[in-house]
C-alpha cells in the first residue's frame, strides 16, 4: 500500500515548536546565569526568594549552600510538577541547570567591568529580569519561588511579576531580620527593578513565530 509523504510532514510544527521553545528556555537561563554570576551573586545579592532561603536554610540549620539551594528547587520542582505538568517541570529542570552551570563559568571566567556595586545592582537587575520574563514566556519558571509565581499566574491569571515581589519581599524581610540589613535592602531593590522588567517584557506582543510559545493557550 502507497503511503503519502504527506503522512510524515504534519508533525513537523510541534517539533520545530518545540525547538524553539527550549531554545529559547536555554537563551533566558544564559541570560539568567550571566546577571548572576557577573553582577549579582559577587556582591553578595540574593537574586530571588529561592535565594534567600538558601541563606536561611544555611544560617538555621547549617545546611551547605549547594545542598540548601538543592532542596529549595526540588521542593518547587514538585510543585511544578503537580500544578503545571511534567512538561513545564522539564523545561523548568532544565532552566534551573543551564542556569547554574552558566553561573559557574561566567563567575569564574568573566568580571564586572565596574568597582560600583550599585551600577552592578543596576545591570544585573536589568539582565536578571530579562532572563527571567524569557522562561516565563515559555510556560517555565526560572526555579524557587517562581514556580509558585507561574502557578498563581496560571490559576488567577495574573502576571507572574506580581506575586513573584510579594513572595520575594516577604521572604527577603524575613532574611533580614535575621541575618543583616544592608544586603537585603539590595535585594530588594534588585526584585524590584527585575520584576519591572519581567512585567514590561512578559506584556509585550511579539510575533509568534518569532519567540513565543504559548504554552498555556486555553481553548475557547
């Protein structure tokens, strides 16, 4: 029996679909990882919640770093997985693991060009949120407590950006009474300005077969 090649044409689109959206989930992890380990993370500025659990995590009960940070995004994995499907768990494990080997090697190999940590603060807030508003474009969060913020933006249809403040914030206030002062007070303002960017970003209509995905289209 003749079979017509027509057959083995229509998957093409879902796949090329889905290059394009885990293309782009790599691209807003780099970006992530650079703001980071460039700006962020050598002045000692938490770049999220997730973050400053880690920090808590340690203080409290001594727990290592890398271990902490492990436990505070696998935790949120499984939420991820339960709320948002095995789908977006993937591209957000995915997220959470481009974003840390970057973190690695821009740390290591590549320095702020400044002596300023408030034009550092500026850059990586500006870099941070871009990475961010890229992955949650693709239906995945950039890991700790934006998992929780695409979960409240899928069922309350928000934008993402808002929870994400009030979650960081709140867990940033509860670092700084117990730990210091100054710090946080950078974190802050670092969650704000990124979360403009997220916000302003995340709303801003792009072709869709540019750079968008949507992951989350709901059939009318």
């Amino acid at each position: 029996m003749k079979i017509s090649g027509n057959q083995y044409a229509a998957p093409a689109p879902a796949y090329r679909g889905l290059f394009r959206k885990y293309s782009l989930v790599t691209f807003g992890a780099v970006i992530q990882g650079f703001a980071m380990g460039v700006f962020l993370f050598p002045n000692f500025i938490p770049s999220g919640g997730g973050a400053g659990l880690t920090v808590l995590l340690n203080y409290w009960f001594h727990i290592p770093l890398s271990i902490a940070l492990w436990i505070v995004n696998s935790s949120m994995l499984l939420f991820a997985v339960h709320y948002l499907g095995g789908i977006s768990a993937l591209g957000t494990l995915l997220g959470i693991t481009i974003t840390s080997v970057s973190v690695n090697i821009f740390d290591t190999y590549l320095n702020s060009p400044f002596s300023n940590v408030w034009i550092d603060l500026l850059l990586g807030s500006l870099f941070f949120g871009t990475g961010v508003s890229v992955l949650l474009r693709q239906g995945v969060s950039n890991g700790g407590m934006g998992i929780i913020a695409l979960i409240i933006s899928k069922y309350k249809n928000v934008n993402p950006g808002t929870p994400l403040f009030w979650i960081n914030g709140v867990i940033f206030l509860i670092t700084a009474y117990v730990i210091v002062w100054e710090i946080v007070v950078q974190a802050v303002i670092c969650q704000w300005l990124s979360t403009r960017v997220i916000t302003w970003l995340y709303n801003m209509y792009l072709p869709r077969n540019l750079v968008t995905f949507d992951f989350f289209s709901r059939k009318k």
